[in-house]
C-alpha cells in the first residue's frame, strides 16, 4: 500500500527544534504510515504542532485536520482530547518514539484517511532533514549578532561586546556538546540539567546496544540551561560508532566538549581516544574540554590512574571530573563551573594550578 503524502507546520518552535523533528521524520520514515514534510513558510499543513496555551495566538488554516498541542507536563502519553479538530497532547521530553506514535495515530484516523493533502509552495522535503538542520544550527546566532555585517573577527568581537555593554543583562550563548559510548550517561545528563525539558531521539535498542540499556540515541538530543553567566545549548550525540557522521557534523564550533568515559566499560580509555579524535578532525580545537568519568559506582577501573592517563596525553589541557548524571546538582554545578572559565577565558592548565580540586576531582 503506498504512502500518503502529509504535511506538518510547527509555527512556535525554532528553527533548531524544527530541525529536530523533521529529522526524527526522515530516520523514522520506513516505520511512518505516511510521508511527513515540514511547511517551514506558513500554517497551511494538514497537522499543526502548538505550544499549550498558546492555541489563541496561532491562526489556524482552514484545510488543516488535526493539531498536536506540546505540554510540559511529563508524561509517556500521547493523549487524546476534544476540540473542533482532531486534537492530540504529547509531553516533554519529546522523542522520536511520541513523534512516531502521534502521527501514525493521526494517519491512521478517518478524518486525515479522507484528506488528499495540503499542498503549498517551496515545500520542504525531509529528505535531507538533517544536514539542513545542522546547517541551520551553524546559522543561529544572537539577535544583537544579526545585525553586524561580515567583517573579519577582531572588529567583529569588539562590535559584539559593544552591543552587549548597551544591553547588560544579555546571556552569552555557548554551544555545549556531550559524546560517550552508548548508555554513559548522555540522555541522562541533558535530562537533568534541562529539567526533563529536551527534545531526544531516543528509540528501542534492537543490536546489541539493546544488552546495555532499554533504549539508544539515533539522532541528537537537544535542550537549554540558563547558567547565571550564559545561555547553554546543550546536544547530545548517538554513541554508535555508524553515527559518527552526526557527530562529526554535531561537535562543529562548539565552546564546550563534555566526553562522558563510562568507567564500566571495557577499554574507557579507548573510548576516550576514539571521541578526543572526533573533536580534533571536526570541531573547534580551542574549545574547553571535560572527561567526565560515569558509573563509577560500578567502576571497573581506577578512576585517579585513568585521570593521570588522559592529562598527560592532552598536556593538562583538559579537566577531568566525576559526575553522577542522574543528579541534576552535580550536572548543572559542573556546567556552572566550566562556563564561568570559558567566559573567564580560564585554561585548563591554570585552573589546576590554583586550585587543588576541580569539583570532585580525582586527579590525587
């Protein structure tokens, strides 16, 4: 049976949560009852995704037959509600698995079966979601930053503080990217320091992954943190090494690395090796960078020699910490403290030189 062709608009979201969602489109197409493109110019589409409580504030089109209504109040459920229109409610965090499940609801309703489809122009096809997603997270910058004109980086710089001298209260936004092997702890981490409030694509292991942990990252995790300094974006990336397309595309430009090395593994230091040399081919070089140790409750290795290890092979130009994902203080202390050294352009080096312990280090 062929698939329907069925649009979508997500008129209240930014362009890198649009980005997300059309992703989760394209990697989960062959298990999709339709085919699902995002009408990124206007409302026309036949299912429309709002923000609770902003239904009022968005004009509806006439020809859309169903709306999905994003709630922030956690929940697994794709719920079902009243309303003039089809009308379904997901929760945060949203994931692939509530992608696919609300809109295979929706496909296979009688009032979607009996649309022909909404047509509009300059369509935008899911085919290539993800590299334009990406490409459209390289081009989200601040909105005093928009309105400078290319000029090399010194004047740049000197105009962008300017700016933010007559706009004080303004957060710096930094780019936050976690690697680490599947089930370290990635997911987890952004979970904690977002407050649950992320987009992940999470979906159920069916390889061996599946011998670690019930559900794996397909796609990037996505949430933002308000450290008191600055704006955090924060992604996650898949730990299997067939996606390391994705996070060689992910780590471009980062301000911060957060490489989880999951101490109940076989070879951490491999593993470690492995997403150092991904930083190195395709991000940014000059970036902080942080080997957060995981599941040291559990540990199959010596956390301080393992430290000492991965110092020296980085020169100290790199901080080693342990962190326990599942606890939102200890995340979003860890997040704290680097940001406050990038934005004090503090080096790695020198911060061990002053300070005997970097939150709880084990460096001994």
């Amino acid at each position: 049976m062929s698939k329907a062709n069925k649009t979508l608009s997500l008129p209240q979201l930014d362009e890198s949560l649009v980005g997300v969602i059309a992703s989760y489109c394209h990697l989960l197409k062959s298990r999709l009852q339709d085919n699902w493109s995002v009408n990124r110019i206007n409302n026309q589409s036949d299912v429309i995704f709002l923000r609770e409580n902003e239904e009022a504030n968005t004009d509806i089109d006439d020809r859309t037959k169903a709306k999905v209504i994003l709630s922030k109040n956690p929940s697994d459920l794709i719920e079902r509600i009243g309303g003039e229109i089809l009308t379904y409610r997901i929760s945060y965090p949203i994931n692939s698995s509530k992608i696919l499940g609300v809109l295979n609801a929706i496909s296979e309703s009688k009032v979607l079966k009996d649309s022909k489809g909404v047509n509009f122009k300059m369509g935008f096809s899911l085919k290539n979601a993800f590299s334009k997603f990406m490409h459209s997270i390289k081009e989200i910058k601040s909105s005093a930053s928009q309105t400078i004109k290319k000029t090399p980086a010194r004047s740049q710089n000197v105009a962008t503080k300017i700016m933010e001298l007559g706009n004080p209260d303004a957060l710096k936004t930094l780019k936050v990217v976690f690697l680490g092997r599947p089930g370290s702890g990635k997911t987890t981490a952004i979970s904690s320091a977002c407050d649950n409030n992320i987009l992940t694509s999470e979906v159920k292991a069916t390889d061996t992954v599946g011998l670690l942990k019930q559900n794996t990252t397909i796609g990037i995790d996505f949430g933002e943190y308000n450290t008191p300094k600055a704006k955090l974006r924060v992604y996650g990336t898949p730990g299997q090494k067939r996606y390391d397309f994705v996070q060689n595309q992910t780590v471009d430009k980062a301000n911060i690395y957060v490489i989880l090395v999951d101490l109940s593994s076989v070879a951490p230091y491999a593993e470690f090796l492995h997403y150092r040399e991904i930083i190195d081919q395709s991000g940014n070089r000059d970036a902080m960078k942080v080997v957060a140790f995981t599941h040291y409750d559990i540990k199959e290795h010596n956390m301080a020699q393992l430290s000492k290890e991965i110092r020296h092979k980085c020169n100290d130009e790199i901080l080693t910490v342990k962190v326990d994902t599942r606890q939102k203080d200890e995340v979003r202390f860890m997040l704290n403290k680097v940001t406050e050294m990038v934005l004090d352009e503090t080096p790695a080096h020198q911060y061990y030189a002053e300070n005997s312990l970097f939150l709880k280090n084990i460096n001994g």
